[in-house]
C-alpha cells in the first residue's frame, strides 16, 4: 500500500511514516510508540516527522485516517459487488471487527476515543469517520429491504444499535477480554446479533418500503 520509503531527496514520505506507525503499534503497542521511537525505525529525525504531522495526537489521528480510508474503499467495493445483502451484511462485519488484540486500527480508536472529550478537532474527524460507516451499513440495509432480502425497519436505528454493539464487542476484543487472542467468537456474537436486530424478509409482511423511520 504505501510508496517508496524515501523520495530522491532522502526525505521519509508521510505514507511510510504511517505505515511504520501502524506496524509499530501491531508489533508492541501504542505505549512504546514515540516520536524518536518512530524515527528510529525510519532512518530519520523526530524532528522530520513533527514538521509534517506537529504533534503525536495528530500523527495517530492521521494514521486512523490512513487506515480507515482503505478499509472505505472496500466498503465501495462490497456496496458495487452483485451478492445478497446477507453476505454483504456479513461482510460488513468482518469489515468492522478487529482482526485480533493487536489489531492496530482498533488500538488507535480506543486510545483517540480516550482523548476526545478534550479535543475538538479529535472529535469532529472521529464522528466523520463514524459517518462514513454509519452511511454505507443504511444504505446496505436499504437496499436489503427494497430487495426483500430483510424485513421492513427502522434503518438509522438498526445501524446505529449494531454499529454500537460492534464498538463494544471490537473494544472487548482488543482488550484480550473476547476469548483471548481468538476475533471468531466476536464475529459469531456480531452475527447473531445482526440477525436480531435485522430481520430476514417474511413474505407474509406489508412490503412497506425502507425509510429511516420504518
């Protein structure tokens, strides 16, 4: 995904600083992630990589940044793929979930999560970036809908209630509380609870057709 480590002048790309900075946290934690700590894995200065990003909070915000703007490009591509909206609900789901306690993505999000309530500027990119998922699971579930693959519902609330549920099971998860080291137990959790809170279409129903406020 990211470019070459260096440009002609010498210079670190901010692509590759994100990247060491994903695999960093990976490999060790976000405890051990430092500005020098950084450097030092990159053949460079603390000083180089302050200049582009100016602080750690925004180096870690922007490496979310970088990682959530793939994981939306799958979401594109699951949204155009031509497959039932069970198996595109199900792969939503897997989308979302940390691939396991050292799940970089997830570990940024809980430590952000914690500095939020004190900056703006925190706030306001992770409610975008929250928006994006939130968005792209309705408009799943309208289409599921209007196909008749799921009943009639509440669309922004049914999103909202599981997207919540997949915070906490994500959360739980990273922490090494879910199981151990094992993600399945939570995506089996996450389906189950995808089944209740949206159901299949029932053929005995109205057919009403899908809104925010089923």
């Amino acid at each position: 995904m990211a470019g070459a480590a260096r440009r002609r002048d010498g210079h670190v790309t901010q692509e590759r600083m994100l990247e060491e900075a994903m695999a960093a946290i990976a490999e060790d934690g976000l405890a051990t992630l430092t500005m020098s700590a950084l450097a030092e894995r990159l053949g460079t200065s603390g000083g180089h990589i302050l200049y582009y990003f100016g602080s750690k909070d925004l180096l870690l915000l922007a490496a979310l940044r970088w990682s959530e703007a793939s994981l939306a490009e799958e979401r594109r591509a699951l949204m155009a793929r031509r497959t039932t909206a069970e198996r595109k609900l199900d792969h939503f789901l897997r989308l979302y979930l940390p691939r396991g306690p050292r799940d970089p993505r997830w570990t940024l999000w809980i430590e952000l999560w914690a500095r939020t309530p004190g900056n703006d500027a925190l706030r306001e990119a992770q409610e975008e970036l929250d928006r994006g998922w939130q968005e792209d699971l309705e408009a799943l579930l309208v289409a599921g809908v209007e196909r008749r693959r799921f009943a009639p519902l509440d669309i922004g609330a049914r999103a909202s209630e599981l997207l919540a549920l997949l915070d906490g099971l994500s959360t739980r998860v990273v922490l090494g509380q879910e199981s151990g080291r094992d993600p399945r137990p939570a995506l089996e959790v996450a389906r189950s609870a995808a089944r209740a809170l949206v159901a299949p279409y029932d053929s005995g129903t109205d057919g009403a057709p899908a809104g925010r406020a089923g």
